[in-house]
C-alpha cells in the first residue's frame, strides 16, 4: 500500500484545485520555507481526521478555508482528498484504490466521504488502525517530531510500538467489547430489578384479580336482579297506561264541555270588547280634549310669568333711569357753577387784555411820535 495522490481544494494557501502525484518510494517533503511544506502536512493530518484547530495552526476549524487575497475571492468550502492504491491486504477490504475525502464549510458543517460515500470519522479510523496511518501515528514525521518520541514518556512510546506491532486494532475492539460488557450488565441489573419489582406486583395482580372475579359474580347477579326489576317495571307501567287512558277519554268529555262554555263565553267577551272599544274612542276624545286645555293653560300661565318677569325688569329700568337723571341733574348743576366760575375768570382776563391793549395802544404811539421825531 503506497500513497497515491493528494487533493487539495481551498485549503489554506491552495486555493485553487491542486493535485499531489506521489509515487512509489516518495517517503518525505523537503524544501525551502515558505513553499508550503506544513501546509501540506496539515491537509493530510487534517484528511485523516484531526479535530483540534490549534494542532492546525489555527484558532478554529473554518481556519482551514482559504480566506481570499487582494486578487483572488474567498471560498466558502475547503476540501482534502487522500488516495491509497494497492491496499487490499494492509486495510481488508475489495478495492484496489482507496480514496478518503473531508470537507468543512463556513458555517461549521463538515462531512466524510470513502469512496465518494458519506461516512462516519469512527469509519475511517477503524479502516487505517494497525497501519501506522492517521493524524498522530508513526508513519507522519515532521520537523522536531523524533526529538519530541525520543523526549516522550514511556506510555507514550508504548503507544508507537503497539501501532507499529499492529495490535491497536485488538485494543480497540477489546475497550469496545469491554464497554459493551458493561453496558449489558447494566442491563442486567436493571432486569434483575424490573423481575423484583414484577414479583413484588405479582401478590397484588392475585388480588385484584380475586377481586376481578367476584365483580364478575356480582355483576352477573345483578344483571338478573335488574332483569327482574325491569319486568316489575314493565307490567306496572302497563297498569299505570291503561289508567292514564281512562283518564285521557274522560278529559277528552271534560274538554268538549269546557269548549263550549269557552265559545259562548268568547261571544260574551266580544261584545264587552265592542263597548270597551266605543269607552275608550270617547275616553281618547276626552283624554285629546283635556290636553287641549291643559296646553293651553300652560301657555297662558307662561305668558303671565313672562309679563311678570318684564314688569318687575321695566321697574328696575326705571328705578336705574331715575338714578342716572338725578346723577345728570347733579353733573349739570356742578358743570353750571364751573361756567360760572370760567365767566368770572375770563372776565377778569378780558380785563387785563384790554389794559394790555390800551397799554400796548400807548407805547404803539409813543414809538410813532418818537420815530416821527427821529425824521425830523
């Protein structure tokens, strides 16, 4: 068994598809760094099922995908596939080739393919253990890897040595058989207490079922007793119809009777309803009549309370009238003893204009004689 080919697509720094052509006696990747070595490496342990992102140089698993460049779109999905060839005796199975494929999406969904069919990761490490293939066997070596076995403790080396020896795959079948032990006497004891508990229950369903057979018993000769009573019931029933008919034909007499008594009294009853027909016509027109009046007293007492309201409002007017002409003859009397008062005032001014004027007469010509004699 040799591997074939490698197929990477989106992971990491391959972003577009890259196939890997290995061929027989290929037993290491050397290069410069940088080249992509651990990239490389990474695809195949991450193929191979490895689950933790740190292992992967990574913080989480959608790491994995190529995340774009400044020329190149970001994918959404990173794919690995692995190819064995001639591995019908190393893996027991019927093919010649053997192609295991991972894929994981930004959303964090993943799958397993073998062969192109889905699969489980406990299914592929069941297919390559005891080979010394798989994310933390022997059979991948990187750079510092030998110093750290070397460096290792001895249950870790004794890991390495049963992978080589082949003798994994017994260990896991035996820690599976193991637990499956386990899990059937689990199992066994919950049986062992389920049959306790049916023991248990088994003195109670006796005696319910005791009592199920005497309701049994009991219901029987109830249903005869209630068989009995019904046919009591029926021939007393049929006693009690034949009474009532007797009684039915002689209401029957007692109702055409009372039918005719009910037709003469219904001619009784529409002539009252004819006189109580006319008494209410002529208690209507009285009724209309005595509303008539009682309007028109209503009005009238609403004319008087109206006239009575405006008369005790004209008294008031006048009462008011009577105050503003006493209070006008008051003003006019103060307004004839001002005049009076402006009369003598503007007489006395009329009386100091006049002197003034004579005054002013005089100096007028006394200027006149002096601007005469000034001509002179």
């Amino acid at each position: 068994m040799y591997l074939q080919s490698l197929e990477l697509i989106g992971f990491k720094s391959f972003a577009p598809k890259t196939v890997l052509r290995f061929h027989r006696g290929v037993t290491a990747i050397v290069g410069p760094n940088g080249c992509g070595k651990s990239n490389v490496l990474d695809a195949i342990r991450w193929v191979l099922g490895e689950q933790s992102a740190k292992a992967l140089r990574g913080g989480e698993m959608a790491d994995v995908i190529f995340s774009g460049t400044d020329t190149r779109q970001a994918h959404n999905m990173a794919e690995v596939s692995m190819t064995f060839a001639e591995c019908e005796k190393e893996l027991r199975v019927e093919w010649n080739e053997v192609r295991i494929t991972r894929r994981v999406f930004r959303d964090g969904k993943s799958e397993y393919l073998l062969n192109g069919t889905p699969c489980r990761l406990k299914d592929i490490h069941q297919l390559f253990m005891d080979t010394g293939i798989g994310r933390s066997a022997y059979s991948i070596m990187e750079q510092g890897k030998t110093a750290l076995l070397l460096n290792s403790r001895p249950e870790d080396r004794r890991s390495i040595f049963e992978e080589a020896a082949g003798i994994t795959k017994y260990k896991a079948d035996k820690k599976e058989a193991l637990r499956k032990l386990e899990y059937t006497e689990a199992n066994l004891l919950r049986v062992t207490d389920i049959i306790k508990e049916v023991k248990r229950q088994i003195g109670s369903l006796q005696r319910q079922a005791g009592k199920a057979r005497r309701y049994q018993s009991l219901m029987e000769d109830l249903r005869v007793l209630d068989t009995h009573l019904s046919h009591r019931t029926y021939l007393d029933l049929e006693r009690s119809i034949t009474e009532v008919a007797d009684q039915v034909e002689k209401s029957a007499e007692a109702r055409a009777l009372y039918e005719r008594e009910i037709a003469e009294q219904e001619v009784e009853v529409a002539a009252a309803r004819e006189q109580v027909s006319s008494l209410d016509a002529e208690v209507a027109g009285a009724r209309d009549h005595l509303q008539t009046l009682r309007n028109r007293i209503f009005s009238a007492e609403n004319r008087i309370e109206t006239n009575a309201e405006r008369c005790g409002e004209f008294r008031d007017m006048g009462i008011r009238a009577q105050a503003d002409i006493d209070a006008t003859h008051l003003r006019i009397r103060e307004q004839e003893s001002q005049i009076e008062e402006t009369d003598a005032q503007l007489t006395l001014l009329l009386d100091v204009v006049r002197s003034e004027e004579e005054s002013l007469q005089a100096g007028a010509a006394r200027l006149q004689r002096a601007q005469q004699e000034a001509g002179c």
